[in-house]
C-alpha cells in the first residue's frame, strides 16, 4: 500500500531528470568533435595535431558569440575552410555531409517562463 504512494512521487523526480541537458565545455564539445573524426574520418596523427586547435578555438569563439547568429554563421565558415585545407577530399565530403544534416536541425527556441538549460 505504501508503494502506491511513492509512485506518483518517483514519476514527478524521474521526470525532471529526464530535461536536465549537459551543458558541455567548449574543450569538451572539442574533444568528442576530435573523437567522430577519429573514428568516422580516420585522420592521421598529423592531421590530429592540425585540427585539435582549430576546433578548440571554434568552440570558444562560438561560446562567445552565442548571442550573434550572424557571427557564427561567420565562424563556420572560417572552420570550413580551416578543416578543408587540413582534409583530404573524401574526408572533407563526409565531414561536410555531417556538417550540413547538423545545420539543418531546427534550432531550439525556449519561450515561456522557463530558462534554457
């Protein structure tokens, strides 16, 4: 009998759990971008060495512009031209291809009384 009182109480807390989103690190968001490429793109320690800082500093000047939708329409382009100049052709075609499904999510509009997490 006791358990059907706690029911309701375990669906409110799962509940909640269930909207908390990570907020990850701009040298996380770097990290995992590093990892796809790693497995997805096969890239070379070289290329590694070339890309690590280009994506951390994509990371960070996009956190900086959070606010400018312009400004990091601007800064994918530079990333683009950045990865491609570090990319061979087939590995360019399948990063763009990734790249391009990404864009074209819908972007999340919080409205309301609530704040974006």
């Amino acid at each position: 009998m006791k358990l059907y009182r706690w029911l309701p109480v375990m669906f409110v807390l799962c509940s909640f759990a269930s909207y908390a989103q990570p907020v990850w690190s701009p040298g996380k968001r770097a990290e995992m971008e590093e990892q796809w490429m790693q497995d997805s793109l096969h890239i070379t320690p070289a290329q590694m060495q070339k890309i690590s800082p280009v994506l951390l500093r994509y990371q960070q000047e996009k956190d900086k512009a959070k606010d400018s939708d312009k400004r990091q329409q601007q800064l994918m382009r530079e990333k683009d031209k950045a990865v491609k100049s570090i990319l061979d052709k087939d590995q360019y075609k399948l990063y763009y291809r990734r790249e391009k499904r990404i864009r074209a999510m819908p972007k999340r509009v919080y409205t309301g009384g609530h704040q974006a997490y």
